[in-house]
C-alpha cells in the first residue's frame, strides 16, 4: 500500500541542556563489517579465551577475506565501541512449540529466573517469548524486564494462553509449521545485536505428526537457509526426552559438553549442526540446567568481524571459520546473506511493528495524534519525530556542519493491515558559529498516515548516515476517539 505523506524539518528550539559535541569532520567507514558468532572450545569441552584477529581465517565463497575485530566475552581485540557494544547486545527469541505440554514446560523453564536473568545483564539486550504449532503467537513482545519474561514463561507451565488444539486437547505431536518458526527467525535477522533462536518442542522439530524422513529433512534445509541468512545462533530442546544420536553423529556431541545431564536428538541436531553454529539438546537429567547452558554457551562465544569482498548484492554466500590453535574444536553458521542496506533497515522496521522491538541509542521521540470524521472508517495519524542534535555526528563541509539522517515508517491499522513508506532522506545543515547553539536543539519531522480506524501502531527507524548509528521504536495509535498521543518511553 502506498503511503502519501507530508514531512518537514525544522530545528526546534527545545533547549535539552549542554551536550559534548561530537567529533567534527570524522569520515564514516567505508563499509560495515559483517559478524558471526563463533563458539571455540577446548578438548575439555570448555570456552577458548585470549584470541586476536590474526588467530581467526574467514572464508567467504572459499576465499578469505580480513578479519577486523573480534570480541569475546571478557576481551576486546581490534574492535570500535559500536562494534563492543554490538557483540554485549542479545536479543534472543524463545519459542515453545504447543507440543510441548505443561509439565515439559515446567521442567525445561525450572530456572526462568536464572536464565532471564543472564540473558538480560545487557543494558541493551532484549527477550521475546512466543508460542504457536500452526502459527506464531507472541506471548511477550521484546523486553528488556526478567520479571515479564519469567511471567510468560509461568503462563506457559501453567497452559494459560497456549493455543489448544481444535477440540480443546493437546494438538497432535510434531512440531511447529515450517512457515511459522521460519518467519519469525527471519524477522530477527533485522535486528541488531547478536541474535539467537531457541526452540522447544515435544518431539525435536518436524513439520507435522508422523513426518518421513525426506519431510524432516526438506524442513531442515529450509531452516538452516533461514538461521543462516539471518545470523542466527539456533539452538532446539526436545522437551519429551528425545533419543541418542547414532555413532556417525558422534563428532557433534563435544558441542553439548558443559550442557548438565544432556544427550542430543538426532533430527535436531542435524539442523543445529548444519546452520547457525547452535547446539540441540534433550531435556536429560535436568531440563531447567541444560537450558541455563545454553543460555551460557550462547553468551561465550566471539564476535567476529570481517570484510566481506562484496557489500549488498543481496547474496547468499558460504562461510567457513578457523582458528590457529591446536585441539580446538569450531562452531559457526556456513553462510550469510549480503543484505542491501536500504532493505535491511525496512525490514528492521517491519520486523519492530510486529515483533515490538525497540533500541534507541539515539534517543528519538515519537508522538502520534489521530484525527477522525464522524462516520467514517478511516483516521490520519499524525506521526511526530524529534531527534536531539546532540546525539548524531556532524561532519565539517566548508562554512558549515552537515549531518545527513534516513527515516524509515511502518504502520499498523486497527484491521492489522500493514502500511510501509518509502524511506525519507533528510539532510541537517549547521552555520559553524551556531554549531554549539544547534547541538542543544532537536530536529522534527512529521508524517501524516492515513489508516482503518481503531488501536494500532507506528514503528520508526532513523539511521545517522554519517555517525553510523541506528535508532528504532515503537509506539502505539489511539482511537481517534481518545486523543491522548502516545509518547516512546
């Protein structure tokens, strides 16, 4: 649907106090890294510290290409603080397949404290809990509170606001539709930060109840393709109990070691194995511990940067990781997807519309007012950014400071219709001597979006083109018949 909008910008005078400016005449990088992360483990099973970058071969399409940081848990080599910050950012999706009942609920999420917890000591890292088989239900949109995840994760051990089956009965065991749990891995691959997927089911993942072997497999490979290309870690639990894996699959179980009373499933395992460099894991002796470890393993492993030898063809390429070091033993995903970045960071804001995905290091504010006829099914939103000055990178051009920001909008009506914009370019331009007044000031824009009357909501990307940062929020549309706007927290 196309989106008629007017915008204009201007420099509010809203004074936001005194603010350091930033570096002036800083050139941006030629191009962004591509990361992976890569799991690197001893002979014992345990966590490889103390690496460089020159310890680390990236292969692209089998050639290689430079490695340009890497940061490990506790140890920074080569990398920018964006690129710091990047690899401390979590942003982890938990999916129970509804043939996991509530009592494999209760013992896979025995220590939702703990694992909430960890996955949330990030200042920016963020946890989404859905479930669904035919489809995806989202039980907690993004947060960045222990306590909301841990409640929905109760709401699960307790079967309320599962999706029952037709009859009201447990629904046949299988586990989740491809399309569903292939989509909203997708979705995550917009988002920034390192990314993991965690899937747990009754029987391991299948397409449906009774699924033959070349069934099984066909979803395998649509799911690496998806893990793959979205840069996601993925690792299963197989909440019923799940069987050993056959002699010729033995390589993969030092991949489980570390995880209490685990054994690994056959199926799952392939799938683990061939993508994102996650583990699959059987709910063992004790469910809630082996999740505590993925949980841990997920947080080990190195952010790895390198320059791919080509930037947004929109490619999928193969990628292969080594590291120099005798008896160690590699995990990583075997390709990535050369997104164009104009589609990268449209999908980055479809992906925080339905998702509720926020990061906002810029520190942007929305507002949204609604106008309605009397009789008529329609409303225009007024949608208004403001951006402060102070947060974005000015760059030296002659007799003044220019920066240059990219706004993305997508919208959400009342009948769940999505409404996307074309992306708006806005250059901001600063005499030299008013440079230090413009910093304290913000900049605004609005649009005005016609949409199907009722609640919905409007999610917005701005990008800093010159500073390199990107800023993503969401906020909700009242009713026309209830004017209070909605103001980003």
């Amino acid at each position: 649907m196309n989106l008629p909008r007017t915008a204009r910008a201007a420099l509010a005078l809203i004074a936001l106090g005194t603010v350091t400016p930033p570096v002036a005449g800083q050139p941006a990088p030629p191009a962004d890294p591509v990361f992976a992360d890569v799991f690197v483990a001893d002979a014992a099973g345990r966590p490889v510290t103390g690496l460089r970058p020159g310890d680390i071969e990236v292969l692209e399409d089998g050639a290689p290409v430079p490695v340009v940081s890497c940061v490990g848990p506790t140890q920074v080599r080569g990398a920018s603080s964006d690129e710091i910050a990047r690899a401390r950012q979590l942003v982890v999706a938990l999916f129970v397949d509804d043939t996991a009942t509530p009592a494999e609920c209760q013992a896979v999420f025995a220590k939702a404290d703990t694992v909430a917890g960890e996955l949330l000591s990030g200042a920016r890292s963020r946890v989404l809990v859905a479930s669904g088989s035919g489809g995806v239900a989202v039980r907690q949109a993004f947060t960045a509170d222990p306590g909301q995840v841990v409640h929905a994760l109760e709401a699960l051990q307790t079967g309320r606001g599962r999706d029952a089956g037709a009859t009201g009965t447990q629904p046949d065991r299988g586990g989740a539709a491809t399309t569903s749990v292939a989509a909203l891995m997708e979705s995550l691959g917009t988002l920034p930060g390192r990314k993991a997927f965690v899937y747990v089911g009754g029987d391991g993942l299948a397409p449906a109840a009774g699924s033959s072997s070349p069934e099984r497999s066909e979803l395998l490979r649509i799911l690496a393709g998806k893990a793959n290309a979205a840069g996601v870690t993925l690792y299963s639990i197989d909440a019923s109990g799940g069987s050993r894996v056959p002699d010729q699959l033995d390589a993969t179980r030092q991949g489980a070691k570390g995880l209490p009373g685990a054994t690994i499933s056959t199926a799952a395992a392939q799938l683990a194995v061939a993508t994102a460099g996650g583990l699959a894991v059987t709910e063992g002796a004790d469910a809630g511990a082996a999740l505590v470890g993925i949980v841990r393993d997920f947080k080990s492993a190195w952010s790895v940067g390198f320059a791919p030898s080509s930037r947004g063809d929109g490619g999928l390429h193969r990628l292969r990781v080594r590291v120099k070091r005798e008896g160690v033993t590699v995990r990583a995903r075997s390709a990535f997807l050369d997104a164009k970045e104009d589609e990268r960071m449209a999908e980055l804001t479809l992906a925080a519309l339905l998702l509720g995905f926020e990061d906002d290091p810029l520190g942007i504010q929305v507002s949204v007012t609604s106008e309605q006829k009397p009789k008529e099914a329609t409303q225009l939103v007024t949608v208004l950014v403001t951006l402060p000055l102070g947060n974005l990178a000015f760059e030296a051009r002659g007799v003044s400071h220019d920066c240059d920001i990219t706004l993305w909008l997508a919208a959400r009506d009342g009948e769940g219709q999505v409404i996307r914009a074309p992306k708006a370019k806005f250059p901001v331009s600063v005499p030299n001597d008013r440079l230090l007044t413009a910093l304290s000031q913000t900049a605004g824009y609005a649009f005005r979006v016609p949409m199907k009357a009722g609640p919905g909501a409007v999610a917005v990307t701005v990008r800093d083109e010159i500073g390199m940062q990107t800023s993503t929020t969401v906020v909700p549309v009242a009713p026309a018949t209830e004017p209070t706007p909605g103001v980003t927290p």
